[in-house]
C-alpha cells in the first residue's frame, strides 16, 4: 500500500511540474509578416530613446540577439551596445498594423553600424548573419518586406558612390533568391540631407534610381530630416516618420496590404 501511494504521488508531482512548464511556457508565434531591417546605423537607429519608445506596439514582436521573439522595443538593434537608439522598425510596423489591422509583425534586426555596401555583398560575413536571422525568423512566418538603409559610408569615394546602384541590384536580386523571395518588396531610404560628405548627393541620386534597375523597389524620402547633432544620424522624430514613410513607400509596391481582411 506504501509503494502504491508513494508511486500516486510521485505520478501528481511529475503532472504538476509539467503543467507548470506548459503554463509558463510561451508558443513560438506563427503566421507573421516578416520585415527584414537591414543596413548601417540610421537602420539601426540611433536616436534617443524617450518613453513612449518602450511601450510595445500590438501585435509586434522583434527577433532577438538570441533568436527568439520579444515585444518589439527600441533599440531594436545591438550592434553598438551603448549607441543603437530609436530606429525606423518600428513605426513601419505600427503603420502596417494600423493598415491591416489583426495583422501580426515580425521584425528581424540585423543592421550594422558603419558598414560599407562592399561588407554587404553575398557570402560576406553580414550577408551570411542576416540571413541567417531571416531563415530563423521564416520558421514563424512569411517576409512581407526588405527596410534598406546604407549609404553613409559608401559617400566619401568616388568609385563607391558611382557603382552603388549596380553592386545593390545585384546584393539584393540574391538576397530574394536566397531567402525564397524572388518578389519581395524592399524599401531603400535615402541619405538624410544634411549629410556633409563628398557624394552623399551621388549616393542618393543612386538610391533614387534603385526601382528603375529592380522590379518591386520603392524609396523613402528623407526630405526635411534633422540629424540629432553629429550630422550623421537622423534624431528620434525624425526616425519615427521616416519608419511612416517607409510604410508608405511598402504600400505602393504592395497595395494589397492595404485590402486585405
């Protein structure tokens, strides 16, 4: 009688601990919209982060450092700890939201820092992490969407400025193929304007050109910006609407976001 009783209550504990784990567990998310954020700083953010940038979005999760899906705060990226701020995900995230509501995002972070489009090129160590990212990321859901921002570091050369806009059709013509995507959207944003650099003009008159070269391609306009004092990146505010107009930019190259369900 002992033994039996003992083994009853050995048999509850091990119910009991594995309701425990099944409660506290949390299911992996399924179904998202995938965003990809790729590029150097201003993708990465680097404004400041003021209150409101803490307060999740609904329906927005963002893949973190260790791969696994979190509420999707600023800074969003981690590539210079201390520095990465306020980025643009996510108001393009809210914006779709608000477009499709019910809709649920995913942001993949994988910018980095003072990165030239030379470090970008497929088979290069930031192409090989982002995708990575990315095919971790696929496992809950469809990519809806490629941000681009880059350009800053590619500006003071005259070689790199003139052959941006041919090296980027060919960076991202593999990433769609690469990441199963061949007609993704992408949205590449332009150099902020007060950007004092010998051919940050040519840079952007080369990202200007970019849906000319690539089917499904649309830019984001960052007329008016201000920078945040160091005449480089972009301020908070200015990062808020600049993740608005690249929301509006997806929405041409995807009108159907917009009349879906």
């Amino acid at each position: 009688m002992r033994t039996v009783t003992l083994a009853l209550l050995c048999s509850l504990a091990l119910l009991c601990g594995a309701f425990k784990a099944t409660a506290s567990a949390r299911p992996a998310p399924h179904d998202l919209a995938i965003v990809l954020l790729i590029g150097q700083s201003n993708m990465s953010g680097r404004g400041a982060i003021e209150p409101q940038d803490k307060v999740p979005v609904p329906g927005v999760v963002a893949l973190n450092a260790a791969g696994q899906w979190v509420p999707a705060i600023d800074p969003l990226h981690w590539d210079k700890p201390g520095a990465a701020g306020v980025g643009p995900g996510r108001e393009f995230a809210r914006a779709l939201t608000k477009a499709r509501p019910g809709a649920r995002i995913g942001l993949v972070p994988a910018a980095v820092g003072g990165t030239s489009l030379e470090r970008w090129q497929p088979g290069g160590d930031l192409y090989n992490q982002a995708l990575a990212r990315l095919r971790t990321a696929q496992k809950s859901g469809k990519l809806v969407a490629i941000l681009w921002h880059q350009g800053e570091a590619d500006a003071s050369k005259a070689d790199r400025s003139a052959s941006y806009a041919v090296r980027w059709v060919a960076l991202m013509k593999q990433l769609r193929a690469d990441a199963g995507a061949p007609d993704v959207p992408i949205v590449a944003g332009e150099l902020g304007e007060y950007l004092q650099r010998p051919y940050s003009r040519a840079v952007n008159e080369q990202i200007d050109s970019l849906p000319t070269l690539l089917d499904n391609v649309a830019i984001a306009s960052a007329r008016g910006f201000r920078d945040r004092g160091d005449g480089l990146h972009f301020d908070a505010a200015s990062q808020r609407e600049f993740g608005r107009r690249y929301a509006e930019a997806f929405f041409t190259v995807a009108p159907g976001w917009k009349r879906h369900p």
